[in-house]
C-alpha cells in the first residue's frame, strides 16, 4: 500500500489532501477487483466516503473524521 501512497505523492486523488489518506479500490474486490497498482488510488476520508456514497448518510462518520484532524486545521469540506 506504500506504494501506492508514494505513487500518488501522499495526497488525495480527488482533492489534494495530505491529511486521513486511505487506499481505494476503484474495482471493488466482491467485482473480482485486485490489490493491483491500477486498481488502487490514494483518497483522503471524506473523499472515500464519498466514493462509496456514504456522505448523505453517514454526517456523523464526517463529524468523527474532522475529531481525528489537528485542532486549528481547515478541512477540504469545512466550507460546505
């Protein structure tokens, strides 16, 4: 999974943040997808919740993602 971190310069894919990083599968395993470096992108958590849909149903996981940031750090979303 480093890899795929390096790869991606540390950063979110989708919005450039270096903060909450996670590996995505962008075919999902239960679709025969793999671990392969073309089927993986780095996602910070908001985005990968968003990839997974999960935002209009899940604010709460939102609010225990923006607890884990440094205190006194903008989050991507803040603004919405």
């Amino acid at each position: 999974m480093k890899r795929v971190l390096e790869r991606d310069g540390w950063r979110c894919r989708k919005c450039g943040s270096l903060e909450n990083l996670q590996i995505h599968h962008k075919l999902k395993r239960s679709q025969q997808g793999n671990d392969s470096l073309d089927n993986l992108v780095t996602l910070c958590a908001y985005c990968h919740l968003a990839e997974h849909g999960q935002l209009g149903y899940e604010k709460s996981a939102a609010e225990v993602i923006e607890k884990t940031v440094q205190p006194g750090r903008r989050l991507p979303w803040s603004s919405l």
